[in-house]
C-alpha cells in the first residue's frame, strides 16, 4: 500500500487537477486502498476545518479559487469593450475574482446581467484571474429582494422591506452567506417553493444592522440598484484631472458672477450676475448672465468618466448622502464653481426687455471667478435690508440688479402662464447620529424663485440656440396629460367644491384658474397635488415635443451638468455647434442620443422613488415613537382596499385598511373615488379632513397604518366582525340620498369659507 499523501501533496492535486476533486479521484491518484481511506477522510476532514479546502457535495476544493465550471453574472464591458463576468458563488475571503470571457463566433450575444455557465481557467499574470468559455446562457438574473434575516436552527427566514409585501422567504443552511439574525441582507430566488407554499433565497449580501440610523438610505441605494462606489480607474481619472488655464476661452473673471444655493449644498454648478442694459434701444431692459461649470472639460466622450457618469445618469439625494454622478474631486472641486477660483465655465448672456421677455442670448466658452457664495437666506436677507459683513458690499452692484431682473421675468411669467403648482417640500432634520429630530416644510423665499426663473431662461435659451444651428440635443421634454387623468382631476375638483373648464383644449392657464379656486382654502394642498398626479412623467428625448408644464416650445436641461448627464450632453452639443474644442458631441453620441434619454429617463425615476421611499421610512421611523397618538390629516386616495391620508404635521401618508373602518361595510366608487357606508350612508372622499390614530409605523419598509376616528365631525364606531362580512349589492337609496346631502353641505361649507 502506497503511504499517505501529505497534507501539502493533496492541496496541490487539487490545484492542479480542479475536475478530479472527489474523495474516490484523490484516492485513486495516491494509490490509497482499504482501511488508509480512513485516513484520507480525516485529512479532508483537517483540511475542511482549517480553512484550506471548502466542501461541495462529494468534491473538495479550495476556497479560494473557483471550480471548472461555475455560474457567473455578465458585467459591462471594459474600455476596450472585452467581456467580463463575476462569480455568483464565490466563498474566499478575498475580493471576488475577475473573469474574462472568451468569445467564440458560434456564441450568443451576451449583455450584462445574463447568467452564464463557464468552463474556466485559471491565469496568472494577466488583469484577470480566469477566462470563461461560455458553455450556454441561463435565464435572466433571478428576482433580488432586501430583508431582515431572522436566523432558525436550519436557515432560517426573510422578512422582505418592502411595502405592501408581506411573503415571507425560506434559507437552507448552506444558502445564509453567514448572516447573523437580525441583519439586513440582499437576497435572490434560489429553487421551488418548499411544502409550506414558501419561496427558496439564498443571500448574496450581507448589508448590516438596519435600525442603524444611517441605513435607511443604504436600503434605497440597494434596493433600487443605484450604483454608489466610483471603480478605481474612474476614481484615477477624476484625480487626475487639473484646472483650466484661460486659453481660447472667454474672460469672465472680472464678471462679479455669485453663486446662491442652499446652505448645506455640496456643490456649486451655477453663477449669476445682472446689470441693467445700457442699450438705448432697450429702456428699462436687463443684461443676465448665467454661468455653468465646465464639466465637458473633464469627462471626455468614451472616457471612464463618461462611461461612468452615464451608468449612473444622475445624483441621487438622500437626508444623510448624496449618492454623485461624477467623483469627489470633480463634483465638489474643480467642476464646482468656488468662491474665489478659477473655473472653466459655459455662459449664456441673455438680453431682457423691461417686461421680462428675452430678446437675444449670446454663449461663451469661458473662464470665472465667482467673488462670493451666498446661501438663499443670506440672498433674500440682503435684498430685504439685513445684509451681513459678507453680503453688505454686493446689495447695490450685484444683489440688487438680480432681483430686478427677476422681477421682469415675473412679469413675462404671468403672460406665460406655467403652471403654478404649491407644494410644500419637507425637510428632514438629522441628529450626528441620523436620527430623525424633526419634519418641516422648507420656506420657499424670492431667492429660491429667481435661480428658479434665471435657469428656466437660461435652459430655454440652450434648445433654441442647439436648435436655430440645427444641432442634435437631448429635449426635457412633458407631454399634456391624458383625457382619463385629466377627468380624474376633474372629478376631485368636483367633489372639492371646484370648477374646471370641459371641451377645450387644455392650456396650463386652465389648470391655473382651478389652482387658484383652492387657493387659501382647506383643499389647497389636495388640489395641488391632484393636478400633479394628473401630469405625464417628464423624459428626454432627441425630438421636440415642448413643455406642458412650462408652457414652452423649446427646453433642455443645460445648468446642472455635475449632477445630470443630460446637462452635459447639451453641453458637449453647444460645444460642437460652436467649434470650441474637440470634446464635443460626436457621431457616435449623436447616433446613440434616442437609447441615452431612455436610459437617463429611467436613471431619473430610479433616484425619484428611492428618494421618497427613504423618505417615508425616516417618516415612519420618527412617527413610530408616536404610535397611539392622534392626528388630524386629509384623504388624499381611495381604493377598494382603503383610504390613504396625509397627516398634516408631516406630510406622511399613511393607510387606513377598509377593515378598520366603522362597523359596516363600505361600498367603492371608482369613478367617484369614495368608500360609501351600506348602513349609514356614510361616504368617505378624496380632500375629506379626518382624525385619525398611529395604529403602526414600520421604518424598515416605510409603512404607516392609521386607524380612522373621525371623518368631518362624524365620530366612527369601532369595526367588529359585521364589518368584516362582504355584502353584495349598491348601497340602499337612503344611504344615497344621505351621501348626497351631505356632499351639499360640504360643499356648501366650502363656497362659505371662500367667499370669506
């Protein structure tokens, strides 16, 4: 008999035979027989314990390398546009390894997110530690979902984060990925269900503690896929980059271009300077000047930069973080307009008439130095009379001439007639920790108006110049709403106590007048917020189709280029339109204009809904010390399911389940968007003031569950199993005949409160 192998002899067998890993494959290979398996068992075993070898059914291998065939995740392509691929059961301690894939003619397309089968093998001295040869393509990657881990003696379950979903999911042992009870954990479908009716995961990730304060944005960032750490090549490049000597360039350093922001901002993207025209031709007119960082400078077409920024397609803001499209050194450095720096910059100087309409506009490739950084507050204190050390020199030369300005623009506004939506924004206040210590609306001051109206200008003055030089752009482009939405609106207009003009073609002066109806009134808020849910959603795109909301034929986003792509796709158009520099537009970008304004499109709404999402769940985190207390809030929707309010102290909402109202049944009205009692008549309706209770607050998944109290000073009783009972049927026509007085009196009590 053959002696035994060392320990040493059976890692490198291993190692060099990675198919021929099985127990009986090393027996044979030594010659081992008879009683010395034995012994071979318990050196596996040893190896296994001490780290050295991993087991997987029958077969051994290291740990840290992958076996011969593996199923991985396509990648995105390089710089050089190879292929590459990610392991999806890797167990080393290391980094994942990188795989190259070897493509054959014969091969299907593959694009990022398919899953593979690959035979690999193992490199050394190369950028990637394997090559893949594709053996065949499997399904799409498998549904992921965040949850809470809760360990089990075999497994062990998640309870999933997200709203409205309440499915549990079941984790073998050798699925958990070591997560810890308790943790929050990223997880994929992993097999049929079990005989419990329950779907199999295996975790893939293990993200932390989720009652830290802090991870309420990093469940948004994981949950919606937001890509939020910047590749070391990308990194490179931005640290690389140095600042812009003056050149060719416009001289605009003695132009006394202030930048004014919110005081917490982290990057300065625009500056602004006015002086009345000196034109003769022009009495009364105004000179503005609007002055954009210079990012086409540094993210050059088919850089890593570029590549980068256009994955990402926006910043994302949260309450704690910022999630940048471009790196640090780019976005809060030499892409941010600093007091007192040089900076590259585009800017448009655009002529006013004494009524605010612009009369001509002029675009420079330039170099700045803005003399000072002024919050909103510091702004609007100076122009009202407070001015500061700071602000006390810039009041008459500068700060003065700017709210002149936008006053005219106010005027043309009026003529223009965009809609005119008021809507308070919330602002969430942090402790050092990130806890939440209060919720408040924001002050909306003339300073926060005029940037408004100087970049709305500012941008429009962008698509027409792209568009008299023929040149291709990307459009911000929204639509008009569609009939049903706009019936909708017209149906809680109705059951508000409101008008809205019917038959006519829809201009945003209608939608004006109806706004200004509720203004002042108790439905003020819910108005608002009806025509906005009434509006399409805004995209961009290469073709024109005009700004409903804006009342313009020609827009595109032009003054935030640090913090969205579609800005620095118009700026790299006005550069080519212009002959400034060979960092322009190109062809190829051109070609490829219709699939990047779906993909930033898409990027836009991504950032959208996991901003509210970690929204809500910072909401639900500071109302669940509050669970028990009244509130007073407006339904501001209607399901068959129940009845969403919005509380009036936070701007929450939160859902009052149909089960838990009154002890009877209630009947949905679609098309009226009411819950009708069957036995009182009782009718509950969109911009009713009502009381209601904390019932529950979950801040894992955002979730807010309210118990209704009072509806208009008509006192609920408590639900009971009766009201649990579905009957069928309409409602009797005495509860009709109640519904419609009281909808009388309601609104009645409306016409009263505003003719007062």
């Amino acid at each position: 008999m053959a002696d035994l192998p060392t320990k040493a002899d059976i890692l490198q067998w291993i190692s060099d035979n990675p198919t021929l890993t099985a127990k009986r494959d090393i027996a044979r290979a030594f010659g081992i027989k008879g009683q010395a398996r034995v012994d071979l068992k318990r050196m596996l075993k040893e190896l296994e314990e001490e780290g050295n070898l991993e087991k997987r059914k029958k077969t051994y291998r290291d740990p840290e390398t992958l076996p011969p065939v593996s199923v991985c995740e396509i990648v995105r392509p390089d710089a050089d546009g190879d292929l590459y691929a990610k392991p999806l059961e890797w167990t080393g301690d290391g980094r994942e390894p990188r795989i190259l894939i070897v493509e054959r003619q014969s091969d299907t397309a593959l694009g990022p997110g398919d899953r593979v089968l690959l035979r690999l093998t193992q490199v050394k001295g190369e950028g990637h530690a394997y090559e893949g040869r594709l053996i065949r393509k499997l399904t799409r990657t498998a549904a992921r979902m965040l949850g809470i881990f809760r360990a089990e003696a075999e497994g062990g379950r998640i309870v999933p984060v997200d709203k409205g979903s309440d499915k549990e999911w079941l984790v073998r042992a050798g699925d958990t990925h070591g997560a810890r009870d308790g943790e929050l954990v990223e997880a994929e479908r992993a097999g049929p269900k079990d005989r419990m009716g329950l779907p199999r995961a295996r975790i893939l990730d293990r993200l932390g503690d989720p009652s830290a304060p802090r991870a309420v944005s990093l469940i948004a960032i994981a949950q919606h896929g937001i890509p939020d750490h910047f590749p070391d090549d990308v990194i490179a490049e931005a640290e690389a980059a140095e600042p812009v000597p003056l050149g060719d360039r416009t001289d605009l350093r003695d132009l006394p271009l202030i930048t004014i922001d919110p005081s917490d901002a982290r990057d300065h993207d625009d500056a602004v300077y006015a002086h009345a025209d000196d034109d003769p031709k022009n009495q009364g007119g105004h000179v503005l000047w609007v002055a954009i960082a210079d990012v086409a400078h540094y993210v050059r077409p088919g850089s890593e930069l570029d590549r980068e920024a256009r994955k990402r397609g926006n910043s994302t803001y949260f309450p704690d973080r910022v999630v940048p499209m471009l790196p640090e050194a780019l976005s809060g450095d030499l892409c941010s307009l600093h007091e007192g720096a040089e900076r590259a910059c585009l800017a448009v100087r655009m002529v006013l008439d004494r009524e605010g309409t612009k009369i001509g506009h002029q675009f420079h490739r330039g170099l700045m130095r803005s003399p000072a950084a002024l919050s909103y507050e510091e702004a609007q204190a100076a122009h009202d009379g407070q001015p500061t050390d700071k602000t006390d020199a810039l009041v008459e030369p500068v700060i003065t001439p700017l709210f002149n300005a936008y006053h005219a623009l106010r005027t043309a506004r009026h003529t223009r007639q965009p809609l005119e939506l008021d809507l308070p924004e919330r602002r969430i206040e942090l402790s050092p920790e990130g806890r939440v210590t209060s919720v408040a609306f924001r002050d909306r001051l003339d300073a926060h108006r005029l940037i408004e109206e100087f970049m709305v200008l500012a941008n429009v003055a962008a698509a027409e110049e792209l568009g008299k030089r023929r040149t291709a752009l990307l459009y911000r482009v929204h639509e008009e709403p569609s009939p049903d939405k706009l019936e909708a609106l017209r149906e809680v207009a109705g059951a508000s106590g409101f008008t809205m003009a019917k038959g006519q073609v829809l201009q945003t002066r209608h939608l004006n007048q109806l706004l200004a109806q509720a203004q002042g009134t108790e439905f003020d808020e819910l108005i608002n917020m009806s025509t906005l849910r009434s509006m399409t959603q805004a995209y961009y795109s290469p073709e024109n189709f005009g700004h409903f909301g804006l009342a313009l034929k020609h827009y595109a986003h032009f003054t935030s280029p640090i913090r969205r792509y579609a800005d620095l796709v118009v700026h790299r158009a006005l550069i080519a339109a212009h002959g400034w520099g060979k960092d322009g537009l190109t062809p190829h970008d051109i070609e490829e204009l219709p699939q990047t304004g779906e993909h930033i499109s898409g990027t836009e709404r991504r950032s959208m809904l996991a901003e509210r999402d970690t929204t809500d769940r910072y909401l639900a985190a500071f109302l669940s010390e509050r669970v028990g207390s009244e509130m007073t809030g407006r339904i501001s929707g209607v399901q068959k399911f129940g009845l969403f309010v919005k509380l009036d102290e936070t701007g929450a909402d939160g859902l009052v389940p149909v089960r838990g109202i009154g002890d009877e049944y209630f009947h949905f009205d679609a098309d009226a968007q009411t819950l009708m009692g069957d036995r009182t008549g009782l009718t509950l309706g969109l911009g009713q003031r009502v009381t209601v209770r904390i019932a529950e607050a979950v801040p894992a998944t955002g979730g807010l569950v309210l118990d209704l109290l009072d509806a208009e000073g008509a006192t609920l009783s408590a639900p009971s199993s009766r009201a649990r009972t579905r009957r069928s049927g309409p409602p009797p026509k005495r509860a009709k005949g109640k519904a419609k007085a009281k909808k009388t009196v309601r609104e009645r009590k409306v016409k009263r409160t505003r003719r007062g």
